[in-house]
C-alpha cells in the first residue's frame, strides 16, 4: 500500500532540495541552468520508481548527488551522478538487482508523465561498483549507483571536495587542468599503473593545503564546514583567520604542483588528508604511493605501481614550463622576435 501522494511529495521535496541546489551549482559550468530542471524531474522519476516497490515501506532510502555532479569538477557534457542509499533494502542481495529493478520500474507506463521517457539504459561496472547509466528522450543521462551499506564514504567524499571548491575558485579549474594533463601524459591511468581520477583530485587538495604558503585551502574536514551530507554553503573566512589571502595564478599553480609532487618522497612519507598534512610512513607499508582518504582508511593511490616513473613526468614537465618561461623572458625585450613568434 502506497503513503498518500502528499506525504511522498513533501518527503520528495526535502530530499531533493539539496539535489536541485547542486543541480545549480553544475548548470554554471555547464552555461545552461536548464539541466538543473531536467535533473529534477529525472530525480523525481527515479524516486517514483523506488516508492512504487512493494517492500517500499520497510525501506529507508535517499537519492543523493554525488561525484562530479556535486564536486563542482564537472565538464561540459558531462553525466549526473546520482546514488540511492537504501541501507534497509535486504531484499535484495545484490546491489546490481537492485539497479535492475530500478531500471524496470523507471519504464513503467506510469512514469511518463511529461514526455520524459526513458530512451535506453544498460548496467555496467567502474571499479567493481556498478552503475545503471539512464539516457532520457530529453538528451539527458545519469549515471545512477545503489548502495545498502549503513555508511557511505564516497557521498561524504564529494560533499568534502565541493566545499573546496566553494571555498576558492582556483580549485576547481586547477584540478581539471591536471587531470587533462595527467590523461595526456600516462599519470591517470590506474589500469596501467598510474592514478585513478579521485586520486588526482586529493593530489591537488594536498598541494594546495602543504604545498603552497601561503595555503590556498584549509582542512574542512577536520573543521566540518562542508557540511557532510547537508546542503553546502560558502564557508566563512572569518573562521579560518590564520589563512593568509594566496593570489598564485593558475599557471603558477600548476608548476609548482609538478614541482612538489616531482620530489616529494613517497617512500618515506604518505599523504594524511584527514590531518592536511604529510606524515611518515610505517616500515610494513606495501603500497608505491599511499593516500589516506579524508572519511575512510582507504587508499585512493593503490593503483600505483612505479611511483618513480610517474614521478619522472611530474619531474620533466616542470623542467619544460620553466625552460618556455625563461625563453618568454629572454625574447620579452625583443618586438621583432615577439612578431615572428606570433
């Protein structure tokens, strides 16, 4: 038997009411806040298909934003993200069935309303988790994931890197720029030995928490300013007078990233985002590169396997930009040679 259409509308509204404001905040980059409609809607079709199960009233589920679509690191084009939490969902035994129950029940005749039909759908896997990826007739698609546990780290992880995204504008661009660099240089390849794509993002946070002075970002973890799974509002800088205000520009940034990571010795110490801080690392440690997740103890830089190699790009990029920068220098005081270079 189904709640009153009242109670699921005004229990819909509260949950996606944080969905809509990180909606928002992607239509930004996107330059169309019409996605933060599209999404709405798609969220409420997903919703209705959980509340129409037969085991609705035993469950306790939220829909929840989560990766790039609340990070803020999202390109153009780019996928929703969206998680359903339903920690009470025993029925199923696995989380894929539940994502192909999901899948049924979002094409059922009844969830067409408003010509927002499903156009395709199909179940895949991004390290070992998996994901129904929902395209909408509208153009839209979302990538949608299901967890049971009773704690979920990974939301708790994109709230995290949106609050420093929020917190300076720099962040986000910052980590856009290295990962197309990392792609294009064999450092974000996790398959291949190098770094996932979360690893690079925690690379960058470190560097700009360490390896910069004045810091750019604090440790909002450790001050719980991003809010957790609540919505994320601007921090006050009134909260963290020690930090000094850092005017680097993004190129700036960027070499001094390589610079820091090209020599920072991952054999005798280990990246701490919990403390914001490098600590060292203890003698039984197997991993090339180890990062300890900001929520959780895992290792977000497990995938690498010769830490040294990748250290080498970090190493001769750097070298590159320092070498294109003194000859910009040198030929500064040149007007002919500037106009043979144009």
């Amino acid at each position: 038997m189904l709640p009153a259409l009242h109670e699921f509308r005004r229990q819909f509204k509260a949950i996606a009411g944080d969905a809509y404001d990180c909606a928002k905040f992607q239509a930004r980059l996107f330059g169309n806040i019409g996605s933060a409609s599209a999404f709405l809607q798609q969220s409420y079709l997903i919703l209705l298909a959980c509340a129409r199960s037969r085991h609705f009233q035993r469950w306790k589920f939220k829909l929840f934003p989560s990766g790039s679509t609340v990070t803020g690191l999202a390109s153009k084009g780019s996928d929703l993200d969206l998680t359903i939490w339903m920690p009470n969902a025993l029925f199923f035994g696995q989380e894929p069935k539940h994502l192909c129950s999901a899948s049924s029940r979002l094409q059922h005749p009844q969830n067409s309303a408003e010509g927002l039909f499903l156009k395709r759908s199909g179940l895949y896997q991004v390290l070992q988790v998996p994901v129904l990826r929902i395209r909408w007739k509208n153009g839209l698609e979302v990538d949608l994931c299901c967890c049971t546990d009773v704690y979920v780290s990974g939301i708790q992880n994109s709230y995290l890197i949106r609050g420093f995204s929020l917190w300076d504008s720099r962040f986000a661009p910052l980590c856009m720029f290295v990962k197309e660099w990392s792609f294009r240089n064999d450092v974000k390849n996790p398959k291949r030995g190098g770094f996932n794509s979360y690893a690079i993002v925690l690379l960058v946070a470190h560097f700009l928490q360490c390896g910069v002075s004045p810091p750019i970002l604090p440790n909002l973890q450790k001050s719980g300013e991003y809010g957790g799974w609540a919505t994320v509002s601007q921090p006050s800088v009134a909260n963290f007078c020690w930090l000094e205000k850092n005017t680097m520009s993004l190129a700036e940034l960027f070499i001094l990233f390589l610079d820091y990571y090209s020599i920072f010795n991952f054999g005798t110490h280990y990246i701490c985002m919990r403390d914001a801080a490098a600590r060292r690392r203890l003698v039984n440690d197997v991993f090339s590169a180890f990062i300890r997740d900001p929520v959780d103890d895992h290792n977000p830089g497990r995938t690498v396997r010769d830490i040294e190699y990748l250290q080498n790009r970090f190493r001769w990029v750097a070298f590159e930009c320092l070498a294109y920068i003194l000859v910009l220098i040198m030929d500064n005081g040149c007007p002919a040679r500037r106009g043979q270079i144009n």
